[in-house]
C-alpha cells in the first residue's frame, strides 16, 4: 500500500513560491499605483467637492497663475482653478466612458450571440454589418454618429458605444461558436430544453468571459475617444469642463502656460495606462 503526502495548506497548488512571490512583487510596484489612481479617480467623479472645493466654472484669480498653495495646478486663461476644473471634469470623462463601453457591450454581445447560435441567414446579415462597421476608423464613424445625433455629452457616449459594437459582437460570435457544440449544450438540447433557455443558460455564461475582459480595455480606448471628440468640440458645450476640452483650451496657450495642456493630457494618459494595468492584472490572476 502506497501513500502520498498531502499537500501544505500553505502552499497552493499548481502556484510554486517563486511565482507567487513574483506575482505579489509586481502587484506592489505598479499594480496597487493603477488600483490607487483609478480609486482617486471614482472619488473625483462621485465627490468632487470633498478633492477640490473650488468652483470649475468662476474665476477664483489671476490668469495664468503659476502653480501653489492656493492654486495646486495654478489658474487658466480666465483666472478659473485648473486643478478644480480637472477634478470637475472626471465625471464626465468617465460616465461617457462607461456609457459607451456599456452600449457597445450589450448590442455587441446580443449580436454575436444571435448570429453564432442561429447561424445561417443570421450570421449572413450579422457579419456584413459587422465587416461594414469594422471598415470604417473607430474615431470617424464616431464623428459621423455625433453629428447626426447632435453635439453633446450623451451623443458622444453613443457614438463611440456604436463604433465599439463590432469589436464585441465579433469576439462574442467567436466565443459562442465554441460553445455551442459543446457536449453539455447538446445535452440540454436532447433532454428537451428550448433554443432560447439553451441560449441563455448554458451558451452565455460559458461565452461572456473574453467579452467582459475586453471590456476593460476598450474603457481605456473608450476615456481617448470620448476626449478626443470633445476636443474637437463635438462633446460638452463650453464652459463644462472635460478633460478633452481642457486639453483643447490649453493648447491655444501653451507658451504663456504650458501647464494648461500638460495637466489635463497627462489626467488622461494615466487613466488609460492604470486600466490597462488593472486588466492585466486581473487576467493575471484568472489565468
């Protein structure tokens, strides 16, 4: 009679030390830096008062102020507060972000799901619109939606919600086309269970994971489009802070004060750079 030893409680299995140790040593150096920048910025979109009691909109200054005690990031062209007008301006960032990738989830995943599950003359009609939205640059065709729907926050949200839909109905289609013939699905089939409670039992929560990991990244794609199309002016209205306005403004004096433009680009290089280190994180430990 043979035994085998157990394992130690303390060390997981199919995880050596070492690799532990690496993946603890990484989550310190720039892993907990995104998870704190990305926290910062909730805080500012949700409570903005309690980071900077400053009015974004009235002049609290001179113009041009340098950075200082008083005004940490110094003051703009019209004497108003740039740090409070950056801190002001997450929420908008961010809730066009969130309401784009969320419009391009939902329709991207219900597109894909269809088209791969019933396949056929579905599949046809799904593929072409998806092969016409993919052909058209992202950013284009979220100008070209904006401007029929109107200028505005919202209509930004929905533009750019609507150039994201082919990315996720197509790795959706992907990921439904591998479950689909799965034993277990063709199981539940046999044993007399609907196409549409197959589908939404046993096909989608087995699909939507890839789906959800692409969406973390398409936020941070989500954060440069939505400031982009403000700083073209098609997002909101002056004298509303966003940060693609801000950065818009303060192009116009980047010599009288440089950091009119440096601030508020760098608000959003950071915010892209911490989600994609989040979500890499987070593949990390799924993986």
């Amino acid at each position: 009679m043979t035994t085998t030893d157990p394992v130690p409680a303390s060390v997981p299995v199919g995880i050596d030390p070492p690799a532990r140790r690496q993946l603890w040593r990484t989550l310190r150096v720039g892993d907990v830096l995104a998870f704190s920048w990305l926290a910062a910025l909730v805080v500012c979109a949700l409570v903005p008062e309690l980071v900077s009691y400053a009015d974004p909109l009235e002049p609290v200054g001179k113009s041009f102020q340098p950075a200082s005690a008083d005004f940490w990031l110094g003051t703009d062209y019209l004497g108003r507060d740039l740090f409070a007008r950056i801190v002001h301006g997450t929420s908008r960032t961010l809730a066009g972000s969130l309401i784009a990738v969320s419009i391009g989830l939902a329709v991207g995943v219900l597109l894909g799901l269809v088209s791969a599950y019933f396949g056929r003359l579905t599949d046809s009609i799904v593929g072409r619109l998806v092969d016409v939205l993919l052909s058209i640059p992202g950013l284009l065709l979220s100008m070209v939606v904006v401007v029929a729907l109107g200028f505005g926050q919202f209509s930004a949200a929905i533009a750019v919600g609507v150039a994201n839909v082919a990315t996720f109905a197509r790795l959706m289609r992907s990921e439904v086309l591998t479950v689909r013939n799965l034993q277990f699905v063709e199981a539940a089939s046999h044993l007399g269970a609907g196409r549409f409670r197959v589908l939404v039992r046993h096909v989608l929560p087995n699909s939507y994971g890839s789906v959800l990991a692409l969406a973390a990244l398409q936020f941070g794609l989500a954060i440069l489009w939505i400031a982009s199309l403000s700083y073209l002016g098609y997002g909101v209205p002056p004298p509303e802070p966003e940060w693609g306005r801000l950065v818009s403004e303060g192009r116009k004096y980047i010599i009288a004060s440089p950091g009119l433009l440096i601030y508020p680009a760098a608000a959003i290089v950071l915010s892209v750079l911490s989600v994609s280190r989040v979500n890499q994180y987070i593949r990390r430990r799924i993986g």
